[in-house]
C-alpha cells in the first residue's frame, strides 16, 4: 500500500499480486469530494490459463503477447453522503458506524478490536519512523508483537 502519492491522481494506491494475477485498486486523497465517477479505480489483471495452470514449458518468462494476460478496469465509487460524512474516503464513517451498532446491539465484541486500532498505529508509526530514519521498522520496536498476536487471536476466535 502506498499513502505518499500527493502528486499522482490517487492518493491511496494498494496493489496485491497473486499467482492468477494482480489487483490494484487506487483511491482520491482526503477531501477530494469531487472526483470523477466514470474514471475506473479498480484494475483487475489475469493470467492466462496456461501460466496458473503449470502448462508453461519455457524456462524464459512469458512476453505479453504469450500472456494473453485480461485486464479489467472498473470503477467502484463509496456513496457521496459517506464520503462528505467523514475522512478516509468514508472508511472513518464506516468504522464508527460498526462500533455505534455493536454498542447498541450490546455486542460482545466490535468488528474492530483493540489490537486492530493498536496495529494500525503502531504500522503508521513504523511508516513514518522510516522515512525519518531511512531504514526498516521493525513492530517490534513499537509493540509487544506476541501479546499483540494473542490479543488479534482472542478476538477473532482463534
């Protein structure tokens, strides 16, 4: 995931590569309420049968005319009215609203739990961490990552 991209049309960048392909999806910086709904901000890319399947025989990597990789583009818009309701493009409307209804369900636990907020932080701080420092950042430096591990599977029932 890449937060550090003011100056590209998206902000927000987060890609995932998988044997059957890669998916990037990309969304607008804080505030922009006005973005562009027809621009697609989900690529979906697929390999082709042959690569996932284990036919490929060549020792070379394939070229994208042996590919025949698909590449779809969609665009997938949260809802204006969650957008103008909070920062993060809605994700801070959205967490909030799981949490007000799991307090009026009287739920025994939230969707997000403690650990998660902790792991978010302590993955922002590690960020910022190295930038200043030019160097990896270790979470072990900002948690105790085994209680942190025990904390994340209590909640999820594991």
């Amino acid at each position: 995931m890449s937060m550090f991209a003011e100056a590209s049309a998206f902000q927000f960048e987060v890609s995932a590569v998988g044997e059957r392909g890669k998916l990037e999806a990309f969304m607008p910086g804080h505030g922009d309420k006005d973005e562009d709904k027809s621009l697609p901000n989900v690529r979906i890319g697929r390999r082709s049968e042959e690569l996932t399947s284990g036919e490929w025989k060549s020792t070379r990597p394939p070229g994208p005319e042996q590919t025949k990789a698909r590449v779809q583009h969609v665009a997938v818009h949260a809802d204006a009215r969650i957008v103008a309701a909070g920062d993060h493009h809605g994700s801070t409307y959205i967490e909030l609203d799981c949490v007000v209804r799991a307090v009026a369900e009287r739920a025994k636990m939230a969707h997000v739990s403690v650990a998660d907020s902790i792991l978010a932080v302590a993955i922002g701080m590690a960020a910022h961490r190295s930038i200043e420092e030019l160097r990896r950042v270790p979470l072990a430096e900002l948690v105790d990552v085994e209680r942190l591990r025990q904390m994340l599977d209590a909640h999820d029932g594991r």
